[in-house]
C-alpha cells in the first residue's frame, strides 16, 4: 500500500468512528416531567448582565432583563430556554 490510500484509509476510519461515537441514545427516553420552567432568558443584543427569573407558587414566573439605555427594542430578537422536554 501506498502512503496516500494510508491516508485514505485513516481519514474513512476517522469518518466512521465520529459517526458512531454520535450515535448515543437519549438518557431521558421515556422520563415524563412534570417541570416547566423557564431556565433562562437571552436577547440577540443590548442585554446587560444575566436575567433574573424569579419564579413563584403557580404557574407564574417573572423574567427581568436589562439592555443599554437607547436600545430600540422592536429590533431585538429572544431567546427563551426551557426546562427539558417542557
């Protein structure tokens, strides 16, 4: 064999092995959750520091978030994450 089917040959089994090592089954398959909570709140920009959710009894919660003095909010896209499978 030559140097270059070597390479050829290592860069398949590269290939192959990452695809395998993708392949993992979900440890939560079948877990039901009763959770649905909001874990954090992100804007695409202006955002000053991290929201703050505070949660309270029911099924409120609120989230506060600051932005730079001047920010023109109708531009601004969020990013809401939840609770798994929530």
């Amino acid at each position: 064999m030559t140097t270059q089917q070597f390479n050829w040959l290592g860069l398949g089994a590269l290939a192959a092995l990452g695809t395998l090592a993708g392949c993992q089954k979900d440890p939560f398959d079948g877990i039901r959750s009763e959770e649905r909570a909001i874990t954090a709140v992100t804007l695409d920009k202006g955002q000053i520091g991290l929201a703050e959710i505070t949660r309270t009894s029911g099924d409120t919660s609120k989230a506060t978030v600051y932005v730079v003095k001047g920010t023109n909010l109708s531009t601004i896209t969020p990013r809401i994450e939840t609770s798994y499978k929530a």
